[in-house]
C-alpha cells in the first residue's frame, strides 16, 4: 500500500467524497423535490405515488449500500481481532468478545499488538467507551482500507 499520512483519533474519521458530498446530497435533493412537485402540481395520485416512490429508492439506495459495506467490514474487524487475540495469547477471544460491544472491538482494531490484550482487559473492566479506548491507545494502528 502507498505511504499514507499517520492516522491517529484526530483523524482516523473518514469521507469518501462520491458519497457523502455528491451522491446523498444529490439523492436527499431529488427526494425533497419529487416530495415538493407532487404536492405542487396537479397531477395525479399515481403519479404522486411514483415520484415519492422513486425519490425514496435513490435515496435510500446509496444508504443501503454504504451499510452493507460496514457491516461487512464490521465482521472483518471482529474476525481481526480474534485472529490477532489468539496469536497474542494463545486462546479463544470468543469468551471476551460476549464481554464487548461491537464498539469497543471496532475501536479496539487501532491498538497496537503491545497495548491490545491490556486493553481488551480495561475495556471489560471498566466498561470503556469506544471513543475513550481510541483516546487512549499510544501508539496508533492506522487503518487507512474502512469504507
């Protein structure tokens, strides 16, 4: 991979500019205005029905896709994670996993092998939030592939 710029919890957030500044905009307008010219114009039920329908397809379409994208990735981080436990460790992280929230193990993937376990262990005890535990990690595990 190309060297990328260091990643740490000032900006690990991402944009993918497509999406987020040219295809939702562009779909939320088109769904407002199929909302505004249906009830406008004089035009039928129908026809009513079908511009709101198609306004809220191309709206939630782009959504539906993004979601799936994480969701997908959410699984990978999970599957990473418990890979990267047991070759720290030796054992299952299944045990500790039921212990975390899907939050935690997301934040958890940018600590690095050094800090991970101690961290897993806080993270249960104490009941760390994900931004507190992405805070306190010392030395940052970039990931520059999430969507």
């Amino acid at each position: 991979m190309s060297k990328q710029r260091e990643q740490n919890y000032s900006n690990h957030l991402r944009f993918f500019p497509l999406h987020h500044f040219f295809a939702a905009p562009l779909t939320l307008f088109f769904l407002v205005g199929s909302i505004y010219y249906s009830f406008t114009r004089d035009i039928h039920a129908l026809e009513i029905i079908l511009l709101i329908v198609l306004g809220l397809i191309s709206f939630t379409a782009p959504l539906l896709a993004r979601i799936y994208a994480t969701k997908n990735q959410d699984r990978i981080i999970r599957l990473e994670l418990r890979q990267r436990y047991f070759e720290l460790t030796g054992e299952s992280f299944l045990e500790k996993e039921q212990k975390l929230t899907k939050g935690q193990i997301i934040a958890l993937r940018f600590a690095p092998n050094d800090e991970l376990v101690i961290m897993i262990e806080k993270a249960i005890t104490n009941k760390t939030e994900p931004k507190e535990i992405k805070k306190s990690i010392k030395s940052w595990q970039a990931d520059h592939w999430r969507v």
